[in-house]
C-alpha cells in the first residue's frame, strides 16, 4: 500500500508526484511494488518523470532511494521555526493537533492510521499557503510502562526513554511531518512542574480537595481504577483482577460545579447530534426533589435523624415500599444497625464493596440486599413505617447514597422485592386513558409512565391530579414541613485524580500535624520523583517507602511533615499538552496566553 500526495516543490516551482513512506512498510522496504501497481500505465509514469525511479532489470520501485531524496527535499524546504509567529503567520495559521501517544514500546498500524491523516491535513494546508503548526508528543507517564519496567528489572524512565527514541525514529522513517521543536513527554520535569502548578492554582481556589471515597481498587496492580478502567464482569481492565470496593483518601477535581455550563455548551458545538446526546446523558441533569424519611424510631448520636432521598418521581411517593442505601452508608455501622441484624448486615454489605456478590458496574445491579431492621417514616405520612435494606446497586457517592423503592412503578424495585421478599405496595399512579393503559402493557405488573394518580386512600388528596401536577403539589407540602424540597441533580461525579502507584506527576502537597495540607511552594515545582527507588507493583504507593523523599519541613510552620505519597491520573497531564504545545519551552509558566490564544481556535 503506498500512498501519494500531490506536493508543489517551493524550490522549482513545478508539481510532482512524490510517494511517502508505504504503510506497510516491511513490503515498501524492499522495493516490492512493481510499476504496475504504482500506475495504470507506464506512460503516465513517463509523464511524471517518474519511469527513473523503476530498475529495468526488476520493473520495481526503488522505495528506499526515492523516500530518501524527498526525506531530504522537505527537510530543506520546510519553513524556519519562528520565535514568537509574525502577524502574518498568525493570521494564516493552520494549528494540525493529533493525539499524541502512549509510549509504549513500537508503534503499530493504529498509529499509523491516525498520523497518516494528521500528515495528509499538515501538507494539504501547507500547499495551500497556511502556516502549519504540526506537534508532536509523548503521553509518558501511567501504570502499564510501571508494570513493564517492574517485569523487566528496569527504571520506569529508562524504559520511557528508550520507547520514545524508538517510536520517534519510526515516524520519522514514515516521513510524517511533525514540528519536533515543539515536542514534549508528559514526564519530563520541565512539564510535569506546570502539571503541579496548575494542580496548586486549583487547590487554592478550592477547585480540587480530599476525602475520603469508595473507589474501585485492582488487587494485583494495587491501585485505584477509574470506572471506564472495570470491565462488563468487574475486572481489571489490565489485571485482569476482581476489583474490590475500598474507602481510601482521594483527591478530586470539582468538575460537578460546572455541570450545567457543560450541558448549555453543547448546543455551541458542531458536533453530530448523537455525540451530543452522548454527552449530555453523561452529565445526566435530573430535576426532582429530596425527601427526608426520618429515622423510626431515632437513633441516638446518630449524624442524621433522616435519611435523605433524591427521586425525579416524586408522584410515585405514597407508592414506596423500602428505602435502598449504599453498602457503605453512614447508618451501615454496628453504631447505628440493630443489635440482632449488625453482624449479618455488616457481612453481606462487605461482600457487595468487594465485588464477591457479582460482576460489572454496581448501579446496573439489581438483586443483591438486605434488611437492615431500620425503618423510616414516610415523608408526608408519619404514621406509616417503611423498611430499610441495603442494596448493592445503589451508589454513596450518587446523590444522597439513598434511593426510595417503588415497585409497582419501577422494574428494578419490583425485581428486588420478588428477590427480597419485600412487601410490594399498591400501584399510586395509573394511565390516563384506555389506550394508553393498552400501549403500556408489559409481562411485569409494573406501570413506568406518566399518568394519573389514583383516587385510593393511600393517595389521600392527590388522587386525581395528573402526575406534572401532582409532583409539583407533593414537593410544596413536602417543604412546607421540611421533609422535601426541589433539586436538580447530575449524573457526572467529581473527577477523581489521584492514584496509588510511584510513575506519574507527585501531588504538590505537603502534610503537617499542626498545619493540615499545605501546598508546596511554587519555587519549590516541579517536586520531582525520587531515584533508584525500588518498585514492586504490590504494597500501595512507592513513594511512602521512600523516606528520604517523603520526610520533609511543612512550608508554613517549619515542623516535621510529610509529602503526599499519590501520582496525578495520566489523564491530568494529557488535559493540557495541546496548549504547551503552542508555547512549548517557556520556563516562567504553563504557556503564554496571547500565544495560545493566537493558534487556538
């Protein structure tokens, strides 16, 4: 396979068919293309002054002498690099940006693919008179170039560096045209400092914090996984291992503040409207209301006296049957469960974090639960008890960690009441019409859809109203006593950046007994990964045995303290390279701004 491009020689000003590097290069590498292939006919080889190129003897194409003359001609005639753009590079400026790549040993025919198409665009636009800014880089931090200078005896660096030299080699042997003055490797500490100081601009202004959380951790790797990082059955993307449910201290990004600009901005992108919708059901805006079901009866000492409830159903409410938490709710403690069920409760919810009680993604569980021997009283009705279980499929860190089960209006809780032996109550909420209550029929005695709620006692004075009016009427009585009120709730969580293993950017914090998290001072960036550190992939992060690096001064008061021991995710360092990219070796911050400004769209 050899392609071709249509390229006008600067130097004497006529146009040839030149041929870039075979994209399957093993054949192209030994001139294996016979005029035949490269022409529907020798004359239009003739034409192009192309038939010199071809061995009589052979009739095959001299690919390597023919690359190596072009090699040096584009070498020759690219346009000098410029410090800073002229105005009228500015203006005619063509910004090519590819994603850069993993190094991770060789490339391979994905790679290939993409910056094939990222060179075709670079030539296209340059012969077109646009001032072409091409970069390349390298995404060189994460666990799997870890785990392969761990299997190797070798330092993580060394092993980067030796991958980097030999991908960069190739890609210059396929003749892709890259502005390798503009290059950068995520790990390098010339890059990685303005990793860590932009971290430190969002720690100041409270845009990044602690806690802890439940996070999915790999067993074997010995770190923590984002969700995309678990498979359909629960395991290791990598690993391979049962991911287990662990509450760790983890440092997250408050991207939920910004959760409603991210949905409004999507209507400003040309973008294809199923991408769209993709992205907004990840944010996933529900408007609804929170109900507060009080303890009954209370617990002393307890956090709460209620346990708080999001539902975007708020029609269904005298439907509820049970109230479903999270394995590790607050109320999930031998504190707070009553003495004849904690040790049963407390067993069951255990084997749920740890994956032992079945595979893939929690929230799309919908069996596995138990009774707690709590009850709650409804929000509007307090005479009536409803009972609490714990449910595997209900998420702590969604919402309020709580869900109310309506089984006669929702699938998934009327499954976990025939598994559970929960009493299900009766239908609230029926369909408007004969017609509709015909379209909607299903296997299950389950009505999902919006209707009319039902004149029956349970529903008391809502009976009747239509389900807009009555979610509306249900949440104003709700406030009105303080047991509800509206929300709007999103699917999309905080972004979760730290990780437990030693090859990736240090966080720039420091902790003191007396001071708390103290951020590293910006004269102190980058804090650099320590050497000849010994890595085994078990036992939690590297850098808290390495004492020498971890023992330091707090920076506010002097006393002894220590560093963070968590990496940043390798999805931090790559949140930015294509901005680097347009003031790559500037050593008095990130980039400048009038210079990205200028080459960004």
């Amino acid at each position: 396979m050899l392609r071709l491009h249509r390229l006008r020689h600067h130097a004497v000003g006529r146009h040839v068919l030149a041929p870039c590097s075979a994209l399957t290069r093993n054949a192209c590498a030994h001139g294996t293309f016979t005029a035949r292939q490269l022409s529907t006919s020798s004359a239009r080889l003739a034409q192009v002054k192309f038939a010199h190129w071809i061995d009589k003897e052979t009739g095959k194409l001299d690919t390597a002498k023919l690359e190596t003359k072009w090699k040096t001609r584009w070498a020759e005639a690219k346009p000098p690099v410029r410090k800073p753009l002229t105005a009228a590079e500015i203006d005619r400026l063509f910004y090519v940006l590819v994603m850069f790549p993993y190094p991770s040993g060789v490339l391979h025919m994905g790679h290939v693919r993409v910056y094939t198409i990222s060179d075709v665009l670079t030539r296209f636009h340059r012969m077109r008179g646009k001032h072409v800014v091409s970069p390349m880089g390298w995404d060189a931090f994460g666990l799997p170039a870890e785990n392969a200078a761990i299997e190797r005896s070798i330092a993580p660096a060394q092993w980067t560096r030796q991958n980097i030299a030999t991908m960069k080699d190739q890609l210059s042997r396929i003749l892709t045209d890259f502005d390798w003055d503009r290059e950068l490797a995520t790990c390098d500490p010339a890059y990685y400092k303005w990793t860590q100081h932009i971290f430190l601009q969002l720690f100041k202004n409270d845009m990044v914090y602690r806690k802890d959380a439940v996070v999915n951790w790999d067993p074997i790797d010995q770190t923590v996984l984002a969700n995309e990082q678990v498979d359909k059955d629960g395991r290791s993307w990598r690993s391979g291992a049962v991911v287990e449910q662990r509450k760790l201290k983890q440092w997250f990004a408050r991207i939920t503040r910004y959760a409603q600009d991210l949905l409004d901005d999507l209507d400003a992108l040309n973008w294809p409207d199923h991408v769209k919708s993709m992205q907004a059901n990840w944010i996933g805006r529900s408007e609804g209301a929170e109900f507060e079901f009080a303890l009954d009866p209370p617990i002393p000492d307890a956090q709460s006296k209620a346990i708080s409830v999001f539902t975007s159903r708020a029609d269904t409410l005298f439907g509820v049957s049970y109230l479903a938490i999270a394995p590790d709710h607050w109320l999930v403690s031998a504190d707070h469960l009553p003495a004849e069920h904690a040790n049963h409760v407390l067993k069951r919810a255990q084997e749920m974090l740890s994956g032992s009680s079945g595979g893939g993604d929690r929230s799309q569980r919908t069996k596995d639960g138990v009774f707690t021997g709590l009850y709650v009283a409804h929000p509007l009705d307090s005479a009536r008890r409803v009972p609490v279980y714990v449910a595997d499929y209900v998420l702590s860190d969604y919402g309020t960690g709580a869900v109310m089960g309506v089984p006669a209006h929702d699938v998934r809780d009327h499954e976990f009441c025939q598994i559970n032996s929960v009493p299900v109550h009766i239908s609230v909420v029926e369909p408007e019409t004969p017609e509709f209550a015909e379209e909607s029929k299903s296997e299950l005695p389950v009505f999902t859809g919006q209707g009319v709620l039902r004149q029956i006692p349970e529903n008391g004075i809502y009976g009747g109203m239509r389900s807009a009016d009555a979610r509306t009427t249900i949440v104003a009585a709700a406030a009105a006593i303080g047991s509800g009120k509206s929300v709007v709730n999103y699917r999309l969580r905080d972004w979760l950046l730290s990780r437990q293993r030693f090859w990736g950017a240090p966080v720039p914090i420091i902790h003191c007994a007396s001071c708390g998290a103290v951020p590293v001072p910006e004269s102190d960036l980058p804090v650099e990964l320590p050497k000849n550190i010994e890595l085994s992939g078990r036992g939690g992060s590297p850098l808290a045995r390495a004492t020498e690096w971890l023992n330091c001064k707090c920076p506010s008061c002097s006393g002894p303290a220590t560093r963070d021991t968590d990496t940043l995710d390798t999805f931090v360092d790559s949140s930015w390279y294509f901005l680097r990219y347009t003031d790559a070796h500037n050593t008095q911050r990130p980039f400048d701004a009038m210079a990205a400004s200028s080459m960004m769209p």
